[in-house]
C-alpha cells in the first residue's frame, strides 16, 4: 500500500474552500477510484462502472486525467479534483 495526496476544490450552496487529504491505495488508479466514489456517495463498484464507461475497461490514470471531467458533483456539492500525487511518507504518524 502507498500513500497518496490529494487536492480538491469543495463547493456547496453555503461554502466553497480547497482541501489536502491523504489515502492509502495499491496505485494510482486505485487511489483515483476511492476519491471518486467518496465525492460521489457511491460504492466502488458503481464508480468502476462509470469511469469503465466514459474511459473503457483498461483506462489508465493518464486517460482519466486527459478525458475526465475532475469535477465531480452529487447533487448537493461539488468537489474538482486538482491532482493526486504518491508520497514517501504518513501524514498521519
């Protein structure tokens, strides 16, 4: 497992602020997947269906960056995604 950071934009209908969070993932890709569920208050699976379906079954973290619209919203709040990044260390130890 690596650990990776992330950095978003949160907006609702009250507040708007940027974020740094930290996760624990086997890639990249795996890391994009957790976020994006968590944005979208969906389970992995139904996130895998809808990258696999806007960027084909084998997409790479390349293509997501280069096709996707990194602006993810639920209805109530919006979350645009800036970049993911793998770092060396914990933040949290």
């Amino acid at each position: 497992m690596n650990n990776y950071l992330y950095f978003f934009e949160f907006r609702s209908g009250l507040f708007e602020s940027c974020f740094y969070q930290q996760l624990r993932a086997k890639s990249e890709r795996e890391a994009i997947l957790d976020i994006v569920s968590s944005f979208l208050h969906q389970t992995e699976a139904d996130t895998a269906k809808l990258l696999h379906k806007a960027l084909g079954l084998h997409w790479t973290v390349e293509q997501f960056w280069k096709k996707m619209d990194t602006c993810f919203s639920n209805g109530y709040e919006a979350f645009d995604l800036k970049w993911v990044k793998k770092i060396d260390f914990d933040l949290n130890a």
